[in-house]
C-alpha cells in the first residue's frame, strides 16, 4: 500500500511491486469487462493543470469502472490561490486527487497540505505513472522484473527522470544514451543508472524508451540518436521498444520504426490504465475508504 505517489523513488520495491502485480490482475478483469468494484463510494479529484489526455482519462475511466466517482476540478497550483487553501478545500469533498501540473515542488506542497493521498499524473521533471504503466506491461510479458536493463534514448526530462527514479526502487537498471550535454547528472547518484553517449549501450537492453528531441537542439546533433528500424535490428533486436507517446515522427524515432514487430508502444500504454488502477485502490485501502466487494 502507499500514500502520495509523488516519485517512485518515494517507495520501495515491496510497496511497489505488489501494484504492478495488481495492474496485471486487473488487465485479465478488464478484457473480460469484471471489473472489480474496490472503488465503490471513493470521491476522486482529478486537477489537469498543463494539457495531456492519456493518463488523465485512464484515471477517469478506470475510476468510474471501479465504482468511483471521479470529478475534474478545473483548479490550478500555479495561480494566486495558496497551495494550502486549495489543499483544504480539496480535502472537503474527496478522497483521492489526482494533479497533472508542472512544478513538482508545488505539488509536493500540496501533498504535505491536505489529508486525502495524492497522485502526480505528470511533471516536467517526472512521470510516475507513465513508467509504472510500462513497468506493468514488461512484467506481464517478462514475468519478472528482476535484472531488467532498460535504455533511455532521450534527454534529461520528466520521462528519464521516472525511469532513474524506478532504477533507484527496484531491482532493474537504467542507461540514457544520449549526446553529453543532455545527460542527468542529478541522478549520478544512483548506483543502477548510468548515462553515456555510445549507441553500442542498447546492445544489452531488454526495454528501449524514448522522448522529444529538446526544443533548442539542432537536428544534426541529434539525427545519429533516432532510433530507426535498422538500429534496432542492429543493437537490440529482441527489445520492447516503447517510445513515449506523442512521437515526433522524423525526430527522435523515424516512422517507419513505429511499425517494427517489437513497438509494442499501444500494447504498453494499455497498462497505463490498469496501473493506475492498482494505484487508486491500493490508495483507496490505505486511506480505510471504500467498500471492496
């Protein structure tokens, strides 16, 4: 069971591996529409603060087939509303909230603030739920995340910094491939990631993630760094390749790669719902809310 759900750094493997066994679970209950109703009577704030539809329609979605309630507050952290009063406000009426916002220091005020558990569906320095959807795809198909070398093809952004984060909980290690000046050097410090230029780093993965190309970067420098079919079937032929919707096409993946037999990009993101539906019940029993049935 957790609490906030902030990083996944935040929590350790047993509390970790127990909801993406779950999210397993509930993908095989969702395919054959028994859904079971552990939400029932739970309230759940859902606050998107800076776009994205994915995940916050998952919550939405999975919130409601659970037997939640599940309401869009049209709020936003980074406005003249104190953090605090908001938090108090919010905790009035729900449950659960959900927070797709940018500052993840003010979302961390925010969980500080208020009783009811909080989910970051997204900054720009992570991305929990995104890896912990992925993570959940993987151990379905694996079996086991024990050993698990998962190569970042991007630069330090919030899709890397979930990984580091998921390098830093559990038994998997992370490599970013990417030109020097966009390695993440804040996470130099956990012992199972590394980040390097060399391509020849993708040999050993079993998992190849990516993200968009940084705005202020010239083409050029990066051009070597697309991953194209070809160098997939040249370094990691057997890898899932999971690029991080929304794919710009021409950049950091070619189009023809999204067609690859291992792009297992849709399959994956399908275990973003269950995922975060692991998440809001295990949230759910951790608060004494609900009715499981």
């Amino acid at each position: 069971m957790v609490t906030d759900f902030l990083a996944l750094d935040d929590h350790r493997a047993d509390a970790l591996m127990p909801m993406l066994e779950r999210a397993v679970e509930l993908a095989s209950c969702w395919q054959l529409r028994q859904m079971p109703q552990t939400l029932r009577g739970v309230r759940v704030a859902l606050i998107v603060d800076d776009g994205g539809w994915r995940n916050t329609t998952a919550f939405e979605l999975g919130a409601k087939a659970m037997g939640g309630v599940c309401v869009g507050a049209p709020i936003t952290l980074q406005g003249n509303e104190a953090v605090r009063d908001l938090a108090g406000y919010l905790d009035n009426w729900f449950d659960i909230i959900v927070v797709r916002t940018p500052d993840l220091s003010r979302l961390r005020q925010l969980a500080d603030a208020t009783r009811a558990p909080v989910i970051n569906a997204r900054t720009r320095s992570n991305h929990p739920c995104e890896t912990l959807g992925d993570l959940a795809f993987v151990l379905a198909n694996r079996g086991k995340l024990e050993n698990l070398r998962v190569a970042v093809v991007a630069p330090d952004d919030n899709i890397l910094g979930s990984w580091a984060e998921a390098a830093a909980a559990l038994p998997i290690s992370v490599a970013q491939i990417f030109p020097d000046r966009w390695h993440a050097k804040r996470f130099s410090h956990i012992e199972r990631f590394s980040a390097t230029s060399d391509l020849r780093a993708l040999t050993s993965a079993d998992v190849v993630i990516t993200d968009c190309w940084p705005k202020n970067a010239d083409a050029g420098e990066l051009l070597g760094y697309q991953v194209t079919e070809g160098l997939l079937e040249r370094y990691a032929p057997l890898a899932y390749f999971i690029p991080c919707p929304p794919v710009t096409r021409g950049q950091e993946v070619s189009p023809e790669v999204m067609e690859a037999p291992n792009c297992m990009v849709v399959k994956a993101k399908a275990y973003l719902l269950h995922a975060q539906n692991a998440l809001l019940e295990s949230m759910a029993a951790t608060a004494d809310i609900g009715h499981p049935i």
